[in-house]
C-alpha cells in the first residue's frame, strides 16, 4: 500500500486584503491489485488464446526476481491487468 502527500493550494478573495492563499493538505492511499491475465499465447501463429489465469500471485518473496512472476501461470506481472483502487483521506 503506498500513501502520498497531496497539497491544495486555493486562491480566496478577503475584504481585508487584495488575495489570500490558503492551503489544504489530505493523503492518498492506492491499494495496486493485478487480475486477469491478458497474456497472447497464440500471438506467434496469428490467434488469440488466453490461459484464463484470473488473479497475480507471486512466486517468491517480495523484493526477489520470484516475485515479478505469476505461480498459477508463470507470467510476467506486466502482463496481467493492473487495478488502482485510490481513497483520500
């Protein structure tokens, strides 16, 4: 899960002053989930044929070679599709 830092910065009209900034700060949590797998096996006789694996799983540990490649099919993570699921907080 990765948490970033996002600055608002807005411009408000005060009858005391000619401009005014105010600043609004709020975090952003993405939680990254990989389903589907969109590899073409077929691609080098001209098809389309999918595996049907629907769901990354890693192989190995995270931070290890292991863990970019999917245990049900073997895969490279690149090639199942990405979800972002953002909430600001």
């Amino acid at each position: 899960m990765k948490k970033r830092q996002v600055v608002i910065k807005q411009r408000s009209r005060n009858s005391n002053t000619s401009s005014s900034w105010t600043t609004t700060s709020s975090s952003a949590t993405s939680n990254i989930r990989y389903v589907e797998c969109q590899k073409n096996h077929a691609a080098n006789i001209g098809g389309y044929a999918v595996d049907g694996c629907r769901e990354f799983m890693a192989a190995g540990v995270e931070g290890t070679d292991d863990s970019l490649r999917c245990a049900a099919c073997g895969c490279h993570r690149n090639f199942h599709r990405k979800e972002v699921n953002t909430e600001v907080v």
